[in-house]
C-alpha cells in the first residue's frame, strides 16, 4: 500500500499516541504518576528519558520502543559492568515488550557540568575516568559483546563521505578514500581486546561522590559498546568535542594513561591518532544528519571544534596522503 505525505503523518500520530497509552498503562500498572513525567534533553538517539519523583526520590523513565534491541543490549551490558564492580544506573522495572525501563538517576553529576563548576577538581575527575578505561582493558571480553571490525569502522567513515561532502559510492574520490582508511586501519595491532564502550564522553559520565574507588564513575549510553581497541575510549574523553580540553591537558592525561597501563607505545599512540581521527569524521556524518534528517541543528555547533581537532591530528606525518585527498576533495580544507 503506497502512503502520501499527509497519511505517513497521521499515521505516525497515531502511533506515537498509542505508545503513550502504553507508557500510561504501564505507568498506572507501577503505581507512577503519568502527569509526574518530565522529558529530558533528548539525545541524538532515539530514546526518550522522563524523570519523575516517588516517595522523594527520584528516578528515569528509559523509553527505548523505537529501539528495542538497544534495550536489550543496555540490560546485559549494565549487568556485567556491574559484575565488575562498576557503577551502572540501576535497573528498577524493566518490560521489554514495550522498551521501556525504570532505572536509577544519577542526578546532575555529569562530567560536563562538574568540569566547568569545580575546575579546581578537573584533573582528579579525567583522571579517575582514566583508572577506569585502564581497568576496562584489562577485564575479561564477554563473549555477548560484538567486535568493532574494519566493516564498521568504514560504514561510519562512509557518514562523512555522504552527509558532508556528498560524494557518491563507486566514484574515483569514494574509492581513493577507502584505500586511504584501509591502509590506516590495517596498521592498527591488537585492534579488538578491550571493552569499548564507544560514547565515552563528559555527557555520559557521572561522579556519584557517595560511593567507593572506581564506582564513583557512574556510565550511561554504553548499549553501543563493542570489543575494540582501548585506545579508542581514551581518545573519546581527552578529544571529546563537546569540552575544550587544551593540547596541553591533553598530553597530560594522554601521558597518565600511558604511564599507568602497559602499553606498546608507539603502537597505542598510532592507534590513538587513526581511531581518534576516524571518530573525528564520523562525528561530522552524524551531526550533519542529525541536522538535515531530522532538525537536530543544536549539535551542528560542535562541528568548528570538531574540524578544529581533525587539523590537529593531521599534522601527523601517517595522514599526509588522507591531507592531500582532503585538499582535492573537501572544500573546507
């Protein structure tokens, strides 16, 4: 059956007021207030989170129905982040049929807001972060969690080929582009023997001050994680272009790492430089969709820093032929 504009709109009306007929039932069904809820900041997912108050406490609605197999992931990553003594929000209620959880609220503890308003302690929070990536490496792999392979990592890449430079599959330019990054990737040793919980960034970082050692770091948004290198999580945080870290923080935290994990260095930092750099585009790819699919323009402000860390790695000699494709390629360059 072929749907018009206008019916494809009513229809998805239609839906969304079903879903929060299920959201009521299931809200009466655990005695929560449905007039109580209060939407979050969405991301740039497609979950939506509602906080809410019972008997003075106060707790998240996780409404993951438009992606349910996130839900599932979510629920066994976070039991065995938990099983390593890391601090995951706890999960209250869940009903996956519907995608939908009651979990713990860590609060306005993020990473984001603390770094600006107790900058006195920004060294002792990225550092403690850091503790928990060089523990993270060093855990077992569970055999449920995915590899982060070369397909994936050139599917995002592919992000900022189509929504920045719209350049088409099968061209010269799309072509020389991939050789340039499977040349890049290959380069890269022990690419999967950690952890990665791939959106660690001061959003989704929390510090609970009420707890012990490493689970004082509390982890949200980690149902993406795949097992990766860990260099990946590291370059995540220190060029993470929601904050400004200075270059000079940068090594700094970049040298705590590398003094506190074993590490081959010079193949950790290729690996730091290459991932870091790929991230960088592929972050570019989404903003841009984000911005034209679906009118999330607020994250098209990061962009400038974003292509401002790009400039800095490719200083690095191992990217001249990627600067020179660039050159060719990309207007901005």
């Amino acid at each position: 059956m072929n749907y018009g504009t206008r019916d494809l709109k009513i229809l998805k009306t239609m839906k969304s007021i079903n879903h929060f007929k299920k959201i009521r039932i299931f809200c009466d069904k655990n005695s929560i207030n449905f007039k109580s809820l209060k939407l979050l900041k969405n991301d740039a997912s497609k979950r939506r989170y509602y906080r809410f108050t019972n008997n003075s406490k106060e707790f998240l609605l996780m409404d993951s129905s438009l992606e349910k197999d996130s839900l599932r992931k979510f629920i066994k990553i976070s039991k065995w982040l938990k099983s390593n003594h890391l601090s995951s929000p706890e999960i209250y209620i869940k009903d996956e049929k519907n995608g939908i959880l009651i979990i713990e609220d860590f609060g306005n503890t993020k990473y984001s807001i603390l770094c600006k308003k107790e900058k006195e302690k920004k060294k002792l929070y990225y550092r403690q972060a850091i503790n928990l990536l060089i523990l993270l490496s060093k855990k077992k792999k569970p055999s449920f969690i995915k590899d982060y392979d070369h397909r994936i990592l050139k599917d995002e890449l592919d992000l900022y080929i189509k929504w920045e430079l719209n350049i088409k599959k099968n061209t010269k330019a799309f072509k020389s582009w991939n050789s340039i990054w499977d040349s890049l990737l290959n380069n890269i040793s022990y690419k999967k023997t950690a952890v990665v919980l791939r959106d660690f960034h001061v959003d989704n970082i929390f510090y609970l001050r009420d707890r012990n050692k490493l689970e004082k770091i509390g982890l949200i948004d980690f149902q993406d994680s795949l097992i990766g290198h860990p260099a990946y999580d590291l370059v995540s945080l220190l060029q993470d272009v929601r904050v400004f870290l200075s270059i000079k923080e940068q090594v700094s935290f970049y040298n705590y790492y590398k003094k506190n994990a074993k590490i081959n260095q010079n193949e950790f930092k290729y690996a730091y430089l290459v991932l870091g750099t790929q991230r960088l585009f592929k972050i570019i790819g989404i903003f841009k969709k984000l911005a034209i699919k679906q009118g999330k323009i607020d994250y098209l402000r990061y962009l400038p820093r974003t292509k401002q860390l790009i400039k800095y790695n490719l200083k690095n000699p191992i990217f001249n032929e990627l600067k020179i494709w660039l050159k060719v390629n990309s207007k901005n360059e």
